[in-house]
C-alpha cells in the first residue's frame, strides 16, 4: 500500500507541551501521584461573570454561526482593549477572531509564507512556531539566544540571518518558555532591522497583562513605524484563565493578510464558538481586577519557584519577568549517571520522581527545562522537594 500520509504530516512533530500533558493525565489515571509542572494554563477558574456570560449567551439561544472573523461586538471589545491599555487604534477590519492564538498565528503564516519564504525565529522559541512555518512550505531560520545575555538575541546576528527571502520575524515578549520580557531597547533595534528589511513582524503578545515587577510592557506595533507592519496576536486564554473556550485575535492594519487568513479561516474552522465569544466580550470590556488579583499570585508563586530552584544544587534559573514559567538550567547534570541532556533529566524526573516538566529541545535549547508556576505553593513545594531528590541522588 502506498504511504497514505502527506509529506508535511510524516515530518510533523507533536507537541512538546500537549504531549507531557497527556502523559501527566495518564499517569494520574493509574492513580500515580504526578506533580504537573508542564501546562502552561493557568490553574485559576475563569472569573464568575465571564462564566455567567456565556450561560446568558446560551439562554439567548446564541448558539448558531457568528460571522467566521468574530461578531461585532467582539471586535469592537478587542479595538477598546488596545486603545484603553496602549493607545493603539484599530478598526473592526483590522481584526481578525480566531479559535485561540495558535490559530491566529496558523492563519497568519498560511496566509504570508509559502514555498522558499523564511521567518525569522528567536530561540528558545515556543514549540510550535517553526513547525508552523514549515506547514506552511516555509523554512524557519532559527536565532539562537544565550542565557547569559537574558535570552535576548543579538541584533547583529539575526540580521546577518536576513536572506533575500526572508519576509518575517516573530517575536514573543513576555517569552514562552523563558519568561523573558525583552527590553525596549532590543526592541528598537529589531523595529530598526524590520523596517530596513522590509519585513512583516508577528508579535507574538499573549502574556502581555502577566508582568511582574511593575516592569512596563510595550507592544511591538506601539514603536516608531511598527503599526503599520506589525501583526499582533494576543487572546483571553491566559490573562482571563479561559483557555478551554479558545479564543484568540490577530490585529493589523494590513488588510490584505486580515482578508487572508479571514479567508483561510472560513475553509477551516469557520467561526470561532458563538458564546465563547460572549464570554471574551465580558472578559475584556468587564472589570480587570481579576487580571491583577491572577497577576499578583504568580508573581508569589514565582518568587517561590525560583527561590526553591536556586537553592537546589546542580540547576539554576533567572528570574522571569512575565508569563508563567520557569526555563531551568540543567548542564550541571549532565555526565552524571547517564545524563546527557535536559531530555534525559526530564524523563527520569518524571519515570522515578513523577514530576512532569518539559525538556528545552522542542524550545530550542537542550541545556534547559520548562517549569510552569501555574499551580498552587503546596505542589510547587513538594515538586521542588523532589526534584532537589533527584539532584542529590545523581551525586
């Protein structure tokens, strides 16, 4: 028989972070004691009157097609929530609704990259971005970043990347999977490049209400000539604990990829859910103070992880600035006992420690390991507990 598989679907990977989360699930279902460090949602319940929105959405009968970019009125919430919070002006055609950022960065790249086209990918990068590119026929050309310059890339060397086909950058600040919120001043320079270049940016700003240290976030289309290129993404899965009811946005100017990926949606998935989007309306335009009550306990649970962390002999981790995850050093480790990666560490971590953490290789750094502080003190204390076990045990 003949291979029934597609090419882009044999050279597809699986995700990374679903996967470990899969894995954590079924060892719970064999009644193993796992501590879950790999999901990156939060752990909260989404704040009660979004949840009663939805439920007044579904007594309304709202439960048929909604125009596939999103209805009006969750445009025009999405339009207030950049221009309130950042003074960024849109209009209901600059946006584009979508089963969650994931799917609108998919759309993005169906819709601007295609066979020889390269994107520009800083590293450690989230896990589905390069393999979103290639689905696309793309080729990602990845930008390493070191730990000791705060995972931020050298401008000098992701612009001696820049090829005649390279048509864009995607940057994501706060960072999945450092937590790294990059400085204005590495934001200029790339706004710098993009603009020399001519290239579309596709920031990447999901975690953009998740900022600790009353550190001020900037967006990427609020820098000098950045509006006009620049393709935000953001949703309400992680700042309003809504990850379930999927829902995401694209935001720019450029009507033509809009238009595109509008497009591509409608042979796709159609419309995102109708009262799932009732309940992102509420989110945004409702009251934020849930947002900080969140914020602010990550932030504890932040200083708690890498407090726990730091004082653990053979790993080490900055602090991050925003999301919630920690990207842990595990280099130390390696020569001991069979270790020879942050792949080897994790799978021991979680087949004789049951703690589940994600290896830094689908992020684009084996040197590392995914710690999410999305959960409570208790399991991030007894999580540290065993993984400080670990530690010792391996000399």
């Amino acid at each position: 028989m003949k291979n029934i598989l597609s090419q882009r679907a044999s050279e597809l990977k699986p995700s990374a972070t679903l996967a470990i989360s899969a894995k954590e699930k079924e060892l719970k279902s064999q009644g193993i004691d796992v501590v879950g460090f790999g999901a990156g949602e939060p752990d909260f319940p989404t704040p009660a009157h979004i949840r009663e929105a939805a439920k007044a959405s579904l007594d309304r009968g709202e439960t048929f097609y909604t125009p596939v970019g999103g209805t009006v009125e969750l445009k025009k919430a999405v339009i207030r929530r950049f221009d309130e919070d950042y003074g960024l002006k849109y209009e209901p055609d600059h946006i584009l609704v979508s089963c969650g950022a994931k799917h609108s960065l998919y759309n993005i790249f169906q819709a601007i990259i295609g066979p020889g086209d390269e994107v520009l990918i800083p590293a450690p990068y989230w896990v589905s971005y390069p393999e979103m590119v290639c689905l696309s026929g793309g080729k990602p050309v990845i930008v390493p970043a070191e730990e000791k310059n705060n995972f931020e890339p050298d401008p000098k060397l992701l612009e001696s990347l820049i090829s005649p086909n390279t048509k864009a950058i995607i940057i994501n600040s706060p960072s999945n999977p450092t937590g790294i919120m990059y400085s204005r001043k590495l934001l200029e320079e790339l706004a710098e490049i993009a603009e020399g270049h001519d290239l579309t940016v596709i920031s990447d700003e999901i975690y953009d209400k998740l900022v600790y240290d009353n550190l001020t976030f900037t967006p990427f289309a609020s820098l000098p000539g950045m509006h006009k290129r620049t393709v935000t993404v953001n949703g309400v899965s992680k700042t309003y604990a809504m990850t379930g009811l999927r829902i995401g946005y694209l935001a720019t100017p450029i009507k033509e990829i809009v238009k595109a990926a509008g497009n591509i949606q409608s042979q796709s998935t159609s419309n995102p859910s109708n009262p799932a989007q009732a309940a992102a309306v509420q989110a945004l335009i409702g009251p934020q103070d849930e947002v900080v009550r969140m914020r602010n306990i990550f932030e504890n649970r932040r200083n708690l992880m890498t407090r726990l962390i730091n004082e653990i002999d053979g790993i080490s981790v900055p602090i991050p600035q925003g999301a919630f995850y920690t990207f842990v050093n595990t280099t130390a480790l390696n020569g001991r006992d069979g270790i020879k990666n942050s792949t080897d560490f994790a799978q021991l971590l979680l087949d004789k420690y049951h703690v589940a953490c994600v290896p830094g290789g689908p992020f684009g750094s084996e040197d590392h390991i995914r710690l999410s502080f999305a959960t409570s003190d208790a399991v991030i204390e007894e999580g540290m507990r065993r993984i400080a076990t670990a530690c010792k045990d391996l000399g």
